[in-house]
C-alpha cells in the first residue's frame, strides 16, 4: 500500500455514514460511562500510576519475568514455551493441537498477530472465535475495528444477511437478541464438540503462574473449561511480578475499558482438579519484537499499553475512521495500533499509517498509562522506513 492508497483508505472509510454514526454512538456513550466510573471511583489515576510504575520496572526485566512465569507454569502442572518469531509460536501451536479438529477461541489479539485462526484453518482445523464480535469479523470481516468494540462497523442487515446464510434459518434484522441467541446456540454445541480451547490474556502474574482474563460473555470461561487442552497466548508485556499487580491491571483496565465492574474475570493458574478444567494447560510467551522493542528509547513506552481502548475512543482520526486507520491488513488500529504494528508486524506500513496522526496529543490524555503516542509517532516518522512518495 502507498500513501495515495493509504489516504484513499481513510478517505472512504470517512464517508462511511453507518461507521460514523456506529463510532459517534460508541465514543459517546464511552464517555458517558467514563465520567461516571471516575467519579464513582476517584482513585483510579492514582492506581494507574502504581500500574505504570510496575509495567515500567517489568519491562526492564521482561525475559527475567518470563521465566519466572514459565518456571510457575510448570510447578503448576502445566506446559510453558517461549516463542520468539510468529512462525515458532504457529509450530508449538500445531504441535499441541495435534490431531485435534475443533478450536474454541476467545478474544486475543495476540493470537491475531500469529494469524492463528487463518493458519489453524489451511491445516484443516475448524476455528471458531467464541466473543459474539469476533465471530461476526470471523465470517464477515474485513478486520476487528476496536480493541473493545471489535464490530463497530456491522449494520444489523449484514449480520441478519449473513446469519441466514450461515445458519440456514430466517432471520429478522430487527430482533438482535434472536440474532445473539442463533450464535450462542451455535457456540454452545462448539464448546462441547472441541478438542482445543485457545485465550489470550489481560496480564499474567509471574511469581504463583496465573493468567488473568476478563469478559462479559462467559465465552472464554466456557473455552477454557470445557475442551481437553487450552492453550494460553501471552505476550511478554503482559507479565507482572505478582498477583496484586495483575489484579491492579485488570481494575485499571476495566474501568478505562467503561466499565464498574466486567462480568468475569477468569484466573487461570493450572490443568485440571477435582474433575473441573482442561486436562492440559499450554501457556506460550510471545516475544515477536517485545524484547527488542523494550530496550529501544522510544519505542519501550509503547509496552505498557493495556489495551483498554481508551484512547481509540478520544482519538479525532479513529473517531471518523474507525479501524481503518491502519489498514486492512494490519491486526492493529488506530495510533496506537500502528505502533504495535511497527513493533510486532510491518515496520514500512506503520510507517505509511503515522501520518494519519494530527499529533494533538489527545490519546495521552485519555490513556491510563500517559502513553505519548504523539513523540512515539513523530519518531516513525523520522526513522522513516521506506517510504516513498506517490
Ligand atoms: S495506549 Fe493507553 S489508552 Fe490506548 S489502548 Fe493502550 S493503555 Fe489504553
């Protein structure tokens, strides 16, 4: 992509009416609850900091960190690996899943970073993603728009359009609890069908080996509960010296995310007792440009992202763009999606995607973590990968 196609990408994702009025409804509404957390819970920047303070210290010791967390994995009974590339991480996947046929996911971006589902399918696996977003990006693509909002730019037609199809059953645009209660049917015969369940994690606690993970639709505790084998995708940043820190995120990230409480917050710590779990527990650190990245001036501040979408829904470009603003191909979005992209996946299209950004350094205002996106961007720029002009 060039930046003529880039521009033409933002171009006509502006003039999108459905995105936009889809994005004005949800960033308002963000904001909204927004005010109403913070002022129901008055110490929450106060908590964030403590967060801050202790993602910036884990960062410095990441591999240190890791293997600790590695080391609890296993006193645990459980399984743990360290995969440097996407292409190791895909090998220990396959490895793992073995002759299994079915694959229950939650919602993990990090495993999008692997293109896990795509891969997993060209092996002949049937993947199915388990949050009610991420099954409708599944089918209907062409990427998920939001770290939160992942649907945002669905109309209800498409979905009833591609529901029929899908389920072979009629089915009313207007009646979205039947729509949701079609898919939940669908997953629910998944669940139990399954060899594999597969999650990602919000932060794991390195010194007792816990994954933490927080949902609202019960989908990853059903993934993670019912298969034989469950596998966890942990990028290296999301690990955290203790289970007080990881519970301090998951607050932060929580409320940043809008809300006073989530439905769920899972804590997985290890295979099966007493009958309840997965028999196996395959926990996999991904590094994928993380350790570099950690001891590079600039970029390391990227790392302490929580993904709680904050900033998305500030954002004036992401406000008109949505998702777009990254491009189609990149898992990532948004400001802080091209610099994960920089980090993680292509170097020349982040490069490209940076100046999409007005650099009025709104996202640092409404980030938990003060992440200065602005200088991280003004410095893609200036190392400026291969970009040529049009
Ligand atoms: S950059 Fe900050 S506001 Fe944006 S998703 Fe990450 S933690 Fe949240």
């Amino acid at each position: 992509m060039n930046l003529r196609e880039v521009s033409s990408l933002l171009m006509e994702a502006s003039s999108n009416s459905f995105l936009r009025t889809s994005l004005d409804r949800a960033n308002l509404s963000y904001w909204e609850l927004r005010k109403s957390v913070f002022s129901k819970y008055p110490y929450l920047k106060d908590l964030a900091d403590k967060v801050r303070e202790v993602k910036e210290s884990s960062l410095e010791r990441m591999e240190e960190l890791t293997h600790i967390a590695m080391e609890s994995v296993e006193r645990n009974g459980g399984f743990a690996y360290l995969a440097r590339t996407p292409d190791e991480a895909r090998r220990i996947v396959d490895e793992i899943v073995g002759d299994g046929k079915v694959i229950v996911k939650g919602k993990s971006i990090t495993s999008e970073e692997l293109g896990l589902r795509e891969h997993l399918a060209s092996r002949g696996k049937e993947v199915y993603e388990t949050d009610l977003g991420e099954f409708l990006v599944q089918f209907i693509g062409p990427k998920s728009m939001h770290f939160i909002s992942v649907s945002i730019h669905l109309t209800r037609e498409r979905v009833a359009e591609f529901l029929r199809g899908f389920m072979g059953e009629e089915v009313d645009k207007d009646d979205i609890e039947g729509m949701v209660s079609l898919v939940r049917k669908f997953l629910r015969r998944k669940y139990f069908e399954a060899d594999i369940g597969m999650s990602g994690v919000n932060a794991f606690a390195a010194d007792e080996g816990c994954g933490f993970i927080i949902e609202n639709e019960s989908n990853v505790r059903l993934s993670i509960s019912l298969p034989r084998k469950h596998i966890m995708l942990v990028g290296m940043e999301k690990v955290l010296p203790t289970m007080l820190d990881a519970w301090r995120a998951v607050e932060v990230i929580t409320r940043y995310n809008g809300y006073k409480v989530s439905s769920y917050v899972n804590i997985v710590r290890g295979p099966q007792k007493d009958g309840f779990g997965p028999r196996e527990l395959h926990v996999i650190f991904l590094d994928n440009g993380r350790v570099e990245s950690s001891r590079d001036p600039v970029l390391k501040e990227a790392l302490l992202c929580l993904r709680c979408g904050a900033c998305q829904y500030l954002c004036p470009v992401f406000w008109i763009v949505g998702g777009y603003w990254g491009g189609l191909k990149s898992v990532y979005s948004g400001g802080i999606g091209v610099i994960w992209e920089y980090i993680t996946g292509s170097k020349e299209e982040a490069t490209k995607h940076s100046f999409a950004c007005l650099l009025c350094g709104r996202c640092k205002e409404a980030c938990p973590m003060r992440i200065d996106q602005q200088k991280i961007l003004r410095e893609i720029r200036r190392r400026g990968y291969s970009v040529k002009a049009p």
